[in-house]
C-alpha cells in the first residue's frame, strides 16, 4: 500500500504543479477565457476532452457496463459523433461572429430574454455534469483512503480550484493533454490485462448472452435518449465550444474537434470491454467500485496507484473545464450586465476567477445531496438540460439568421426546456429529452412549413 499510494501522491503533486506553472503567461480575460485566440488545434483537443473525457467516460462507463454491458458506450459514442457533427457543420460557422460564449451568439439574434433562457439551461445543466464528475473522483478517493464522502468531496475542490483558478483555459488545455495520454495508456494496459487474464473479445461475446450484455439499447428509449441528448449537448456546451473560439483560424478548429472525435470512442469501448470482463470473471463489488477495484488488485501496486491517481485527475480535470465554462458564462453573460459594475480587464479577470471559486463551492455541495446518483445517468441528465431550450433557437441562429422572431425563438425555448422538466417530475419513465425536443420544434413547425411553401412557390 505505501508504494500504491506514494505513486498516486506523486502523480497528482505533478498534474498540481503544471496547471500553476502553465498558468503564468495568462496577462487578462481573453488569455483566461479563450487563450487569446491563438489555439492550436492541440490545444483545441486539449479542451474538449479534457473537459469531455471525465469521470463519465471512465468511472461511470465501467460502472455502467457491468451492470448493463455495451449500452454504456453510448456516453462516448454519441461524444465522438457530436464531435465530428462540431467539426463538418457548426465550427466554422459558430467562430464567424467572434463571441466567447453561446449566450451571446443567441443574443445578437433574439435578444434578451431568450438569451437568460438558454442561459439557465446551460448552467443548470452543466451544473449536473460537474456533480457526476464529484461523485466518480469521491468514489474513487473513497476506495482507498478512509475518508468520509464531505472529506473527498473538500479534496476534489481543492485540487480542481488548483488546475484552473490561475491560469483559466491556458494551463487546462495544457493538463488536459497530458492527462489524456496518461488515461489513454492506463486504459490500454487495462484491456491488455483483461486479455491477460483470459477475458478477451470473442470469449466474452461466447459467454455472455446478447442480452442485455451486447444490446446497445438494452434500457430501451433511455439508451436512445442518452445517445441523442450527448451528440447535441456537444453543441450547447459553453467549454467544447470554448475551445473551438480559442482556436487561430477555422482550419485548426476543424481539425481539434476531428482528432477528438476520432480518440474518444475506442476509449469508452475499452472502458466497456473493463467491466464485461469484471462481469464474466464473476467479481462482485459495488457497481461505483469496479474500475478502482481492477486497478488495485490485477496491477503492481506503484502501477496501480499512478493509474488510480490518472483516474482522480481525470474526474478532476473533467469538473475543472465544465467550472471555467460557468464561470465564463457568470463573468461574461452576467456580471458584466450589471449596471454600475467595473468592467476593465482587470476587473474581470478578479471576477472570472471568483466565479470559479464559486461554481466550485455549489458544485461540491450539490454533490453531496445526489453522491449515490448513477454517474452516467447524471450525465445524460446534464446534456438533455443544455439542449431542449437551445439546440434549435442556437441551429437556426448559425445557419439561417433573422428566419425566426424573438418572440417565436423565446417560446420554442420555454417549450423545450419546460418540456423536459415537466416530463422529468410528472413522468420518470419517459425519456424526457424527446418530449423537449418535440416541444420545441412545435413551436417553430409552422414557420418552417411557410418557409418551405414559399420557396416551392417561387
């Protein structure tokens, strides 16, 4: 144990230390923000997996595979798609307005109130994914030192505010890629290991009966939901569109989000593959547990730890960029709304920086509440929130701009977003991102049918 955990407290001093050091070149809010808009498309990775590529896509999709077999994959399958759908379709034409945030790009087109619409729907939403971020990195903490969850969650806190607090969106792009290449090597000895142990690919579909171990909809309509709400949530998140704003030009942002696209779905594969061997070799162990669990007993003990330390940092590092996308939202969407307020550089830079002090303190309370919450349901929960009020009124305003009034774009909103809160509370067992997303269209399918008469008209 004293090798596992001296490992493990070396890799997260190191992972500590370069989010300090790399923050020392932030001078003001853009460099925090948007890194200056001088990105590479390293960089643009960087970005979106290091805030994509979390506790969700590890924890969470071992968590879930085996208890439900290759569903789980569905949280990085629909990731990569909705990354490849960033770069074909909505990248370049997102940067052409040179915004910072989502709200704005919404704003120049409906003004106002469908602006704070949206608005509550992403920050609620992205407040759920930091939770789920908090109960993977306190599971993981929890299953090896003899903490209570209050103490994990105080820990987690600490070591995120860390990572961004200093140097914003610079020194996590920078994290963000040396904890992928960690997680990816860690996965990969992972899979290896499993096969080592005689659980590998065809033996495992032999074995294991198609249902629901290799159903990619063994929970029906929630599968299905869950894999639509992550492919646009993609599109509604205030940090992956972050990155694709800090990039230097249209090309390296095309090619940041194609490079993510194509990494992030072997990763969840491998992650599945984890838990259906766990599942076939008849290890029993909480559900939460189960990748801590293979760490520590099938590797070394000093492998084991640093591979345990990569996970922490990689929940960590997931909570650190969806944080800084709040805290964007807060300073920019918000505080500099307020009449009265200073807005020089300097005075927004304090700001954005208190934000994510902030943002940390709610998050670490809410997940305290909801710490026995599946990991990946809360993260299908986040992604429908940001995308039933704003993944339509946000699509027309990129691609067909001034088509649809303030008034019409605010309804299709409330539509969407109240539809998916009505349906959570009154009717659990429907998949409520399909009742939003039906509302909201309603909304606007009168004007898209005039549209098209008119244009086949003439």
């Amino acid at each position: 144990m004293f090798y596992f955990m001296l490992s493990a407290f070396l890799v997260i001093t190191v992972f500590c230390l370069l989010g300090v050091i790399s923050s020392g070149k932030v001078k003001n809010t853009s460099d925090y923000a948007i890194a200056g808009r001088k990105a590479g498309a390293g960089t643009v990775v960087g970005v979106i997996m290091g805030a994509l590529v979390g506790g969700g896509s590890t924890v969470g999709t071992v968590q879930m595979s085996y208890q439900w077999g290759l569903s789980a994959w569905w949280f990085t399958l629909g990731s990569g798609i909705g990354c490849a759908i960033l770069a074909f379709r909505f990248a370049v034409p997102m940067r052409r307005g040179g915004t910072v945030t989502l709200p704005e790009l919404i704003e120049r087109n409906y003004g106002l109130p469908v602006t704070i619409l949206t608005l509550t729907g992403s920050i609620s939403g992205t407040l759920f994914a930091v939770i789920a971020q908090f109960i993977a990195g306190t599971a993981l903490i929890r299953s090896v030192l003899p903490l209570t969850p209050g103490a994990a969650i105080l820990s987690l806190s600490m070591m995120i505010v860390f990572f961004i607090f200093f140097g914003g969106l610079k020194s996590f792009s920078v994290v963000g890629n040396v904890k992928t290449a960690i997680l990816y090597l860690m996965v990969a000895l992972c899979t290896a290991r499993a096969a080592y142990l005689g659980q590998g690919p065809l033996r495992l579909i032999r074995e294991l009966p198609f249902s629901p171990w290799w159903n990619l909809f063994a929970r029906g309509q929630q599968d299905a939901g869950a894999g639509l709400s992550v492919m646009l949530g993609i599109l509604c998140t205030q940090i992956y569109v972050q990155g694709i704003f800090a990039a230097s030009d249209d090309r390296t942002a095309k090619k940041g989000c194609i490079l993510a696209a194509i990494l992030i779905p072997p990763l969840g594969l491998s992650c599945v593959w984890i838990g259906l061997a766990m599942r076939n070799m008849g290890i029993v162990v909480e559900p939460a547990q189960a990748l801590p669990y293979f760490l520590k007993t099938y590797f070394h003990p000093s492998l084991g730890g640093a591979f345990w330390a990569g996970l922490v940092i990689t929940a960590i590092g997931g909570a650190s960029g969806l944080c800084l996308g709040i805290a964007t939202n807060l300073s920019r969407d918000i505080y500099a709304r307020i009449p009265g307020v200073n807005r020089d550089d300097r005075a927004m830079l304090r700001f954005s920086r208190f934000a994510v002090l902030l943002t940390v303190a709610v998050s670490a309370w809410l997940a305290n509440i909801f710490l026995e919450s599946p990991i990946l349901q809360l993260s299908y929960l986040s992604m429908g929130l940001r995308v039933a009020g704003m993944i339509i009124p946000l699509t027309l305003a990129i691609f067909k701009p001034k088509i649809m009034s303030p008034k019409l774009a605010c309804a299709s909103s409330i539509a969407g977003f109240g539809g998916m809160l009505v349906t959570l509370i009154f009717f659990p067992d429907k998949e409520p991102l399909f009742v939003g997303l039906i509302a909201s269209g309603a909304c606007i399918a009168p004007l898209l049918l005039k549209t098209r008469l008119n244009r086949n008209s003439k």
